[in-house]
C-alpha cells in the first residue's frame, strides 16, 4: 500500500481544497449521509403531507437531485451523483452482509434500466402530464426504486444494481464521459504494486490501475474507496471528453442511451412543449395523429398529442440515426455495427448541453424559488414567498441557449476525430461524413424549425400539455386552439 506520493499540478487530489472535498473519506461520508437523510426524509414527507402545498419532496428530487445537480455535474466532473447517491451508498454496506451471488446472465443486461427510464418514466410521464410530480407520487416511485434496490444489493455481489438496474446507471455511465475530470492511477507506482489494494477497495471489484490503458473508467461511480485504500490513485483535470477521441471498447447501450435520451427529452419536448405551444399546433403530424385516435377511441384521461409527440420523436430520432449511420458505412465499405457503434459516441453532447441550457434558464426564472420555498416548508420555517432570480424573456437569459451550439459543434468535432479512427480513405471519410452527423443536423433542424414556428405563428394564448402548469388536458379541447 503506497503511503506517499509527488502528485501532477492537474491532480485534484493534490489541490488544497479540491483534495478535501473530493478525497477526505470523513468528509465524503459526512456528505454521503446528509444526502441520504434528505432522500428519505423528502420519501416521508412526501407521504404525510400528499397536497400541493408540499413543495419540498418535489424540490429535492426534481428540482436538486435532477435536474439541476445531475444535469450540472456529469459534463463537468462526472459521475459524482453516483458517489453520493443513497442507494449506491447503502449498497456498498447491504452487499456485504447479503447473499453474494452472481447476477444471472439474463439480468446482466444494461437496457433493463435504459427501458425502465424511457418508457417507465418519460412514457408515462407524457401520457399523464404531472402524474410522477406530485408529493405522494414522487414519494411512492422512490420508495418503489429504494426497494427494488435494496433487494438487489442483498441478494447479488458486486453492485449489480448500480450496473444494470438502476435507470440512470448506464445514463450517467455514458455521459461522464464529456466530462473533465479523470480517475486513473500513476503508473511509476503501479508497476511495483504487488498486493492491488484499489481492486480490494473497489465495490464494484473494477481494477483502476487499467483505467488509463483501456481509456475507460468502465463503471466507476467516482466513490473515491479506491484513493482512500492507495495513493497511487489519481483524479485528473483533462480535456473534456478526451477519451472520446481515442480508441476504447465500445458498449452498444451507450450509443442507445444517447440516442433514445436525445428522443425522449429534447426532441419530445420540442415537438409537445415547444412547437405545441404555437397557433400551428393543429398541424403537427403528432396532433393530427392524436386527433384520429381520439375520434374513434374517445379518450379523455391521456395526454394522446403529449404521446404521440412522445412516440414520432423515438420514430424520427432512431430512424434518422440508423439511415445515416447505414449509408455512412456503405461509403466507408466498413461494417455497419462498427461505424454505428464507434461513430455514435458523437451524440454524447446532444442531449446534455441542451439539457443544460433548459436546466439552467428554469433555475433562474422558476426554479431557484421553488427549491428555496420547499426547503423552508420542509424544515419547518412555514411558507415564504421568494422572487425568482429572472423572468421569461429577458434578454440575458438567450445566454443559455449557446449551449446548443456548443452541443453541436462538441458533436461534430468527437464525429471528426472519432471517423480518424476508422480505416478507410480520405475521400470516403469526407463522404461519409455528412451522413454519420444526420442525427447532429436533425438536431439542429428540430431547434431551427422550433424557433422558426413560434416566431412565425406566435405562442397560443392556450397551450395543451402546459410543462409548467403539469396538467394532462383532453385532446377534444384542443381541437379549436389558435
């Protein structure tokens, strides 16, 4: 066990203050108990107090914990949500008094939590606008997830549930991945390693010391056991994304993650909450759709133009990537499996820097207040009125949507390098190119043809669907809209 060692300037590990929060094992557990205090405290007081007036349940989970936090952190410094996520916090202590066995094969499969996240939330979520976001509800799904997970750290070894299960796991797996932030280990002090006390450390038995080699950190959840067991371990400053530009092992899930993430939240929220909120709502293909439905099924209790813009956006988003990608390795005479799978970490940005954009813009004009209301009624402090830091339209706020297009162009330029990396001409490369980014310029056209749309038509003085107001409305009543 390596007791010392001369740290690189860009080790975090070595910086005063930084070192502290990020590798101070009392620290962390300090914090690691505060968020798990707050996770099941927000769980109960989401079932005492079940009305609107409860602010503070929907605040920590959807207001802190995601977006906000999750949102800010993983194209920053990665997977820190995992390091102190309550369910992975009380794993690692469940798992080692529980059963120990191995996790069959037919659940070592990463699209179970992959699934459970795009239809078990975002599909539901679009069909009945508000359901997941009331008191109880949130109460009720955590408290489901809680025990589905500690059922899972008892029973199997290793994490399993973090790896497979849990609907973010793979998502944050593959969005760390823009970050800049590195976890590896010094070299020099690995080659005379004879006892791997990092590996021992490790709950997800992981080796840290291949981190570097491999390029990837595979499942690390940036825990920081592994620091505490060895000073040979290291957490970096790098250039963002770096890894993405070399080789590495690909895993498929990951490219799905992107791809059905970038369908279920930006894509869909363009289509229902941005292009359904103008007067030429009636004449989108999700509305009219909704429209024939409702006219021989009659329904009334769900959102069908919320999930048909739900269902067209997965339609046109997978179409579009797998047409480009296809003809992409047509030109590069290369199999398509491997094209779609090295060139598709291109996606990555997408989603997570137009998410970022929206998450930050809601911060200041409605959710700064609400997280500080919540927390005063939650702690006891009674109800408190809190101006929002800004209002919708101004100015300053157009600030926030640059991040698409640093999106965009992050995309374009992980596509460049990782197209570098495939053996084939020049001229095919070139080719090909436009064609891997179709689901970039889709991307950009969705944007493009949202702004367009309301700038041409005007927002609706009534909006089906409202995201802000979490109301699931009839299609009958939108029928004369605009």
């Amino acid at each position: 066990m390596l007791k010392q060692i001369t740290r690189d300037k860009n080790d975090i590990f070595g910086m005063p203050i930084f070192g502290f929060l990020f590798k101070n094992s009392k620290f962390l557990m300090l914090l690691r108990v505060i968020v798990t205090a707050l996770f099941f405290y927000a769980i109960y007081f989401g079932f005492v107090h079940t009305g609107k007036e409860n602010s503070f349940t929907p605040a920590l989970f959807w207001g802190i914990f995601w977006s906000f936090f999750m949102v800010i952190t993983l194209p920053t410094l990665g997977r820190v949500f995992c390091g102190i996520c309550p369910h992975g916090f009380l794993g690692k202590y469940i798992t080692k008094f529980g059963l120990q066995k191995k996790m069959p094969q037919w659940m070592q499969n990463r699209y179970i939590g992959i699934v459970l996240l795009v239809v078990g939330w975002w599909g539901i979520y679009y069909m009945f606008p508000g359901v997941y976001k009331t008191p109880f509800a949130t109460a009720l799904i955590f408290s489901i997830m809680t025990f589905i997970a500690i059922i899972t750290y008892f029973v199997y070894k290793e994490m399993s549930y973090c790896t497979y299960i849990c609907p973010i796991g793979t998502l944050t797996r593959a969005y760390a991945k823009l970050s800049f932030t590195w976890l590896g280990t010094y070299k020099s002090a690995c080659n005379e390693c004879r006892t791997f006390e990092c590996v021992t450390a490790c709950p997800s038995n992981l080796k840290p010391f291949t981190f570097d080699k491999r390029n990837s950190m595979t499942d690390c959840t940036l825990c920081m056991e592994c620091s505490e067991a060895c000073e040979a371990v290291s957490f970096k400053i790098v250039k963002p994304s770096q890894s993405l530009f070399k080789k590495f092992q690909v895993l498929p899930a990951e490219i799905w993650t992107y791809i059905l993430i970038l369908a279920v939240i930006p894509i869909s929220m363009s289509f229902h909450h941005g292009i359904n909120r103008s007067n030429a709502a009636n004449d989108m293909i999700w509305t009219k759709t909704a429209h024939f439905v409702n006219s021989f099924l009659h329904v009334s209790t769900v959102d069908l133009v919320g999930l048909f813009a739900f269902l067209y956006a997965l339609l046109f988003t997978v179409i579009t990537a797998i047409v480009g990608m296809f003809i992409a390795s047509n030109i590069l005479k290369q199999d398509f499996k491997k094209v779609f799978y090295n060139l598709g970490y291109a996606y990555a940005p997408l989603f997570i820097l137009g998410s970022l954009a929206h998450t930050l813009e809601t911060f200041f004009v409605r959710g700064y207040d609400r997280i500080i209301e919540g927390f005063a009624l939650g702690f006891g402090f009674g109800v408190i009125n809190i101006t929002p830091l800004a209002k919708h339209g101004e100015s300053w706020l157009m600030i926030f949507g640059v991040l698409k297009w640093i999106a965009i162009i992050w995309a374009l330029l992980i596509l460049y390098k990782r197209i570098q990396l495939i053996n084939a001409p020049k001229v095919k490369k070139i080719l090909a190119f436009p064609f891997a980014a179709s689901l970039i310029i889709f991307f950009l056209s969705v944007n493009i043809y949202r702004a367009y749309i309301l700038d041409t038509y005007g927002r609706a003085k009534s909006s089906h669907g409202m995201h802000a107001q979490h109301k699931s409305v009839p299609v009958h009543r939108i029928k004369n809209a605009g």
